[in-house]
C-alpha cells in the first residue's frame, strides 16, 4: 500500500486508499439437517485520488499492476466528478473492542456441532421446520490518505439465525444473534423462538382495519428504511427528503429516540472512523422524537457547507462488493433507545392487533414520501392479549411520518436485527388490509 | 487459462470438482440530478471451488491464486464434514461433458464503444426528465457488466463464455410541496450496445408519468379485479411463481414439496408459464450455467399443471427430474444457485380491449416497482394504475402494493393477453444479485388481488 500510495501521490493532489481483507464460512441447517458449508477469503483495494479539484476512482482485487491501477483511477478523472472536499487528517482516535483472536481459530465442526445442538433442543418441541444459519469471520480494514492518515481496524464475528417456519412458506420466526466469538445460542432465544411459534401455529383471518400493530426487532427496518433516506444528507442536497426543513421540530412520538453508534462495541463492527476517515461519533438521529441532526460524508457536507458526521460508508442497499463502492451517506450502526416493558407485557397489553414478525416488500412503495405497504410473512394476530394465531395475505401499510407519531410502547432489550439494533416498537391506528 | 485451473483441481481426491475463474469488467458512470456520481471502468477477477467428496459438497470462493491450494483444502475439508453430518449423500444428476467456447453475437461491442460516448448517452437520458419544473431530482446510471467465464471441472469440461450485460437505467423522482413521487425507468440487455440507442422515449414516457403521479389519487386499500401490464404480470410470473420453481427453494421443505409436485393442478386453463435461457436478445440469455450445463428451456406450467422445475445438478439428481440448466452465480465472489433465465406467461389470445370489457370494473395496474416472495406469499408494487369503470379507463391511482398467495392467484388469472412483453433490467436478489434475471408476460385479467393502500 506504501508503494501505491508513492507512485499515486507523483500523479495527484490527494490520495485515498483503502483495503479490505475478508475471510467467512458460512453454515447453513434445512429441515434440521446440514445442508451446507461454504467459505471465502476475499481482498481487494480501492483507490481515490483528487486532482484539479476533480475525482478519480478504481479498484481491483489483486495489486499486482500498482501503475496500472493508478493510471485506471486517472483515466476516470476525465470525467470531471468534481471533488471539492478534503480528506481528512485522523489520527488518537477511541479504541475499541472489536476483534476476539479466537474467531480464527474457530472450526467448523465446533459451529456445525452447535447447530446440532439447537436442533435437537427444537426439534422435539415444535411442530414447524426448523432452519439454521451460522457462520463466522474476519474483515481487516485499513485506510490510508496523503494527509497523513493511516487508519486500520480488525473486527471478527460469529452470528446465528434460528428460525421456525411455518407450513408452505419461508414465513418463519426467527431470531438472531451476533457475537465478536463462539458463542452457544442462549436459552432465552431459542424460548422465544420456540414459544412464539408455538403459540400462533394456526393460521387465523381476522378482519382488516386501523388497528394496533407491533414491529418486531426483525421488522423495524421497514420503518427505518425510510428514515434513512430522509435523514441521509444524500436526500437533503437532491432535495427528496420530505423533513428537510424539520430540524429541531417534533416529527415522531416523544417516546421514540434513535440514534446512530459507531462506537457501541458490544456488538461487532464497532467503528472510530468511516471509510473515509472521519472520526466516527454517537449521533442522535431523533430524540424524544424532535429531529435533530442529517448525516453526511465528505462531498455531502461538502455540497451543503457543513462539516462531515463521519457518515460515509461503502456500502450499497443490496449488499454490493465493499472495494467497489464509492463512499455515500450511511447510518450502519443504528438504534432505537429502549423503553420499559418486556415483550410479553406488551403483547399482553394489546386487546386486538397483529404483529409484524416478517416483512415482504420492505423495497417497493415510495421510500422517499416514507410510505411502507408490507405483506405480512407472517404477521401474528392478538387478541385480549394473547397471540391466537399467524395470519398471511395480508399487508400492514402507512407513512412513517403518521405512524410513528403514535407509539403505545417501546420493548426494554435491544437486538440485533436487519439494518440496526432494535426493540419491539407498538403503533397505534395502523391500517391492515386482509382478504 | 484451462490448463492452470486444470492443474489447480487435479490435485484433489474428492469425487468430483470444479472452478470457475472469472474476469469481471465493469463500466459504471452515474448520475444524481445534473452531477455526475461516478465514471470509470475497473478489472476484478477470483475464483470459486466447488468440491463433491463422500456426498458432501462444498464451495470455496477466493481472489488471490496464491490461495488456490488452500481454498482446495479447505472446501475438501467442508465437503468431508458434511458427509459425516448427512443422512442422504449429495449426487450430481450426468450431464455431457462439453469443451466449448461460446461469445455471444452482439449488436454494437460496448468496448468498441468509447467511454466519453457512453457518457454523452446517459448525459442525454438523464437530461431529459431534468428539463422539467416538477422533476426534483434523477439518479441515472449506465452500467456495462462484461464477465469472462472459464469453467473446468474433473469430469473433463472446459468452456468459456462470455457475458456481456449494459443497460441505462434509475430512478425519476417529482416532489410538489412534500409529496415525493419516484418512477423506474431504463433501457438494456444482453446483445450489445445498440439497444441502448435512440431511447429518449422511454425517458420521456417515464418523466410524464413521474408529473402526473403528483396529481393522481392515494388507492384505497381493499381487494379488486384487476389487469396487469405486461411488466406487473412479469415480476408476478418471476416472484410469485418462479422462485417457486426454483428446486432449491423447496428441496428442504416438505410442506411446499408436496404442493409442488408434478401432475398438480395449480393454476387456471389458460395459464401456461416457461423458461427459456436460450432465447437469443432477451436479458437472460446464455448457453452453458455455472456448473457447465446447456440451457434448456422448460416448460413449467402447462394449461394450469405444474410439469416442470428449474434445477442444478444437485437438485435434479434429488429429485429424480431432468437437468434444465438454471444453476447461475452472480460472479467469482458465489458458488451459482438456481436462477430463472427468462421466465414468462406464454400469450393468449384476448387483445387488451377483449381484457378490460371482461374487467368491467377495477383496476388497470401497470410497470412492477420491486417484489418479494416466500414460499406461497408475495408481495410487489407498482408504479401506477388506473381505475376502470364499465370496461373504461379512467383516472390515475397511486401507492399501488399488493400482495397474495401463489396458488389462490394462479388459479384467478382468468384470462391471457396476446400481446407477449419480456423486461430489459433485472435485479433479483435471491442472496445473490442477478443483474439478467428476465422475466415477461402478456397483459393478464387477475381477480381478487389484495391492494395494501397507504
């Protein structure tokens, strides 16, 4: 990377470069059984210069050509993606907690025979499928500028994702957990998953209507995903952000706190710095559901003449190649402050309402209005506080910006989940359609 | 190239292997609004190991040759474990040995095209929606995927085929005060860059529609008889029924096996769906998938029976059905799973006119703005739609989702259009993204579709 960033430096203004190293195995259980076992070892690099105040990008897997690969990110030059912003100089930054040494010596015997173990715990309890997904590995990051930053992390994981489905579908309920090592499934979890299952084996049609409905931590992200686009700083500056000119105003229930945290290094993939090297920070996105701040990169900020938040990330919606993305505008380590009311409270709270266990078609609707319109897969019927059964075609649909004004309860535990770390959320006066 | 990946899998003693080793080019210029995002053209490349050994199968994918031998090991290793761990060995189904080479015949070469055209092309495109007041914003990219396949496997196969994907394509975003409005448009496929051309209609056609979604009314949520457009009844046929088709989809399920089984009767008469990989110019188009299988078209639904199943070699020997060639990665990072290829509801005879006077009453739904299924439940939304009324279209409706259960709406298609239209971007995000995925349909009569409003 010194040689690269050495023959870059003679041919630009600035100089980016960042390399990732990945190494994963996967493990996967259907129906109980082993299905399969597959692993990877990736890298690659990335390279951004800056000249004459415009942008040059490339990327490849194998730095074996280093003049080739800077010619490739001067060829882009041409262009003229224009790049009036600096990289920045970051260095003393938190130390965190990320990488357990043991991950790499973890077998996949050692997971296989964990996955063994749920199935025998569930199997003779439930009467729905069970499927498993277990894996482990490591990213080694590191980012280097020509202002002197040289910036590297190490993170490992380990991750399990238990789910019971039901008849005919992959409609199941799940839960996940993520570790920075080994860690056996609690009991807790694999309850849960158990007894929710069990509880709303029969397939039930209740009528449709406004009524009381409960995101699940698996499902918030449909909610979240609009919040995303509205906040991110990308909306603000092509102007389809519909909260644009909201900061400081009260746009959700006063229950509701949100908030972006690099730095919480309980789970894995704590971050002190983004992939562009700016400072990563605690950043509330809504607090007591006044809007409080729009997260940006570097060329963001930039465009809107404010300071970058450490915001931007290589990441796209739809997974992508790390290496082979520029950085934008991304809210990866999001979560929604928890409330005071076990899950079960909640429920047992709730006199008629369905419960959003999975979601299909979190992607489609008009993401930037902050509308959702969701099949339920499944959803789960309650009555007088009990789950009485699951319930399919059918959807859940409504704008964020109405339904989040009216939350009853916020669940007190955090779980990892798709697109963040929630708890269990209850609106009210939400619109279900049934058959 | 084939003798280094011959040398690579020689050193196995598993009962079988592949790998596929692939270079990957790709061109991206995007724009947001009037600034351009991103230019350039990037070379990556890597490898995928797939190993069979005592029935069990594993994959190893990696970047560095130097890995090779450790990847071999490892996927040796996994396969080994697996079989210690399984009831019922994993088989591959026979398939000919085959030593080809196979570039696809193209309309105009993106690479013989220069860069500074392209992006005078997607310049122009994006332009055009950016003339007008009420368009806030456009996020317009071309995209050229260009990958170069080589596949040997110890049974003795090599082929190499290229595949070569470009297309035009984003998102057209209107706003009136707070309400935002957002319309899919594009142009693309697999034969070249000439498709590309003299498309300003498709955007212009496109940028109106994105206008009047601004004034068109909210739908009200509820279950209506409705009519799809060609790319609605697309993305049904892809997501709804498709995947479903998909052997590996349902291969560990023994509830959803034993609805899908062949003889069933799970749609209408008049329905009849295939796929066919080997239609020359369509988005989906190849010969060989990633396990070195010929495509074959298959015929899944015939006259409402379920006759046939996409399948890898795996599946097709645990299944005891005949190879179709459908086992497809999305590149050197994936082992290939089962994709469609170019999947569609084969015409009818009725005109569009004959469908709207058998609606009566209803909706008319048109262009598919992203779906998502599992098992017998789906869900996809629309861009727009317009209310009918005695057989006449009338006003334009928004917010359009519905949902539904695969075998209850198999059997309430009523009635087939013949006027048969396949799609020019795909995106299927079965784990991995499959950029040809390619799906069509004729224009359809559906009864009691479920409409999630807003």
């Amino acid at each position: 990377m010194e040689r690269l960033m050495q023959i870059a430096r003679k041919v630009s203004d600035k100089v980016e470069i960042y390399s990732l190293d990945e190494t994963s195995n996967s493990v996967s259980f259907e129906n109980a059984k082993l299905k399969d076992i597959d692993s990877k070892f990736q890298s690659g690099f990335s390279l951004r210069i800056i000249k004459d105040g415009k942008v040059g990008f490339a990327f490849t897997k194998n730095l074996i050509d280093r003049e080739e690969f800077v010619e490739n990110a001067l060829s882009s030059l041409k262009g003229g993606v224009e790049a009036e912003f600096d990289l920045p100089l970051t260095g003393n930054l938190p130390k965190l907690d990320t990488y357990d040494p043991s991950i790499g010596s973890l077998e996949n015997n050692t997971i296989v025979d964990e996955c063994n173990r749920i199935c025998d715990i569930l199997a003779p309890r439930t009467e729905g499928q069970i499927n498993l997904y277990a894996g482990c590995g490591i990213n080694r990051l590191r980012l280097m500028n020509s202002n002197g930053t040289d910036l590297s992390t190490d993170y490992s994981y380990y991750y399990t994702y238990t789910a019971i489905m039901y008849p005919g579908s992959y409609a199941s309920i799940s839960r996940e957990g993520i570790y920075k090592k080994f860690k056996k499934t609690p009991d807790a979890c694999l309850k849960y998953v158990l007894d929710t299952y069990n509880g709303s084996a029969k397939e039930v049609s209740p009528r449709g209507g406004k009524m009381k409905v409960l995101f699940l931590p698996e499902t918030i992200y449909v909610l979240m995903w609009r919040l995303w686009h509205a906040t991110s700083g990308k909306s603000i500056y092509q102007k389809e952000s519909p909260i644009s000119g909201k900061l400081g105003k009260q746009i959700f229930d006063s229950k509701l706190t949100i908030y972006n945290d690099p730095l919480n290094d309980r789970w894995p993939g704590a971050r002190s710095f983004d992939d562009e090297g700016t400072p990563c920070q605690y950043f509330p996105i809504v607090e007591n559901g006044v809007l409080k701040n729009f997260y940006y990169d570097l060329h963001y900020a930039n465009k809107l003449n404010t300071k970058p938040t450490g915001h931007g990330f290589k990441s796209s919606g739809w997974g992508g190649d790390t290496i082979t993305l520029k950085p934008n505008p991304h809210l990866n380590h999001l979560f929604i402050k928890p409330g005071d009311k076990s899950l079960s409270e909640i429920i047992r709270s709730l006199d008629r309402g369905i419960i959003v266990a999975g979601a299909l078609g979190a992607h489609s609707g008009n993401i930037p209005n902050g509308d959702f319109s969701i099949g339920l897969c499944p959803g789960l019927y309650v009555e007088n506080g009990e789950i009485v059964g699951y319930v399919k075609d059918a959807m859940v649909a409504g704008n964020i910006y109405e339904v989040m004004k009216n939350v009853v309860a916020i669940e007190d535990t955090l779980y990892p989940a798709s697109m963040g770390t929630y708890p269990a959320v209850l609106f009210d006066d939400v619109s279900v359609a049934t058959k | 190239m084939f003798k280094k990946l011959r040398s690579i899998i020689s050193k196995t003693d598993a009962d079988y292997a592949d790998i596929r080793y692939e270079i990957k080019r790709e061109t991206k210029i995007s724009f947001n609004g009037k600034e351009l995002g991103q230019i350039g053209s990037n070379t990556t490349d890597g490898y995928v190991i797939r190993v069979l050994k005592n029935g069990g199968i594993s994959s190893v994918a990696f970047t560095k040759e130097t890995d090779a031998e450790k990847a071999l090991e490892s996927a040796s290793q996994n396969a080994h474990l697996i079989s210690k761990n399984i009831e019922k060995a994993v088989e591959f189904a026979k398939t000919k040995v085959i030593k080809d080479t196979f570039l696809p015949k193209l309309k105009e070469d993106p690479r013989k095209v220069s860069i500074d055209e392209k992006l005078e092309l997607t310049r122009k495109y994006n332009g055009i929606p950016l003339k007008h007041e009420g368009i806030s914003t456009t996020a317009i990219q071309y995209l050229e995927v260009i990958r170069e396949k080589y596949f040997a496997s110890t049974e003795g196969s090599e082929i190499r085929e290229d595949l070569i994907t470009t297309r035009i394509n984003g998102l057209i975003t209107s706003k009136d005060g707070n309400l935002i409005q957002n319309v899919r448009a594009g142009v693309g496929g697999s034969n070249g860059f000439a498709i590309l051309r003299n498309k300003e209609g498709e955007f212009e056609k496109k940028t109106g529609i994105a206008l009047d979604l601004l004034k068109a009314t909210p739908v009200k949520a509820g279950t209506y008889n409705v009519i799809l457009n060609p790319s609605m009844a697309g993305v049904f046929t892809h997501e709804a029924f498709g995947h479903f088709s998909e052997a590996d989809l349902i291969e560990d399920s023994p509830t959803m096996r034993e609805k899908m089984q062949l003889g069933a009767k799970l749609g209408n008469n008049v329905l009849n769906i295939i796929d066919d990989p080997t239609m020359p110019d369509q988005l989906g188009f190849y010969r060989y998938d990633d396990e070195g299988v010929r495509a074959r078209p298959t015929q899944l639904l015939k006259e409402g029976v379920l006759v046939g199943r996409l399948h890898s070699r795996r599946t097709a020997a645990a299944f005891g059905e005949p190879l179709s060639g459908h086992c497809i990665a999305e590149d050197y990072r994936y082992a290939p799973i089962i994709r469609m290829g170019n999947i569609f509801i084969q015409p009818g005879t009725k005109t569009f006119d004959d469908l709207l006077v058998e609606l009566g009453d209803g909706l008319y739904i048109l262009d598919a703005k992203g779906g998502q299924t599992s098992g017998e439940n789906f869900t996809f939304g629309a861009q727009y739609a317009y209310l009918v009324k005695d057989g006449k279209l009338g006003e334009m409706i928004r917010d359009i989702n519905i949902t539904g259960n695969l075998y209850k709406t198999l059997q309430n298609i009523t009635a087939v259009g013949d006027d048969l239209v396949l799609c020019q971007i795909g995106g299927c995000g079965k784990g991995q993204l499959n950029i040809r995925s390619c799906n069509g349909a004729p224009h359809i009569l559906v009864k009691n579709i479920i409409i999630g409003g807003v």
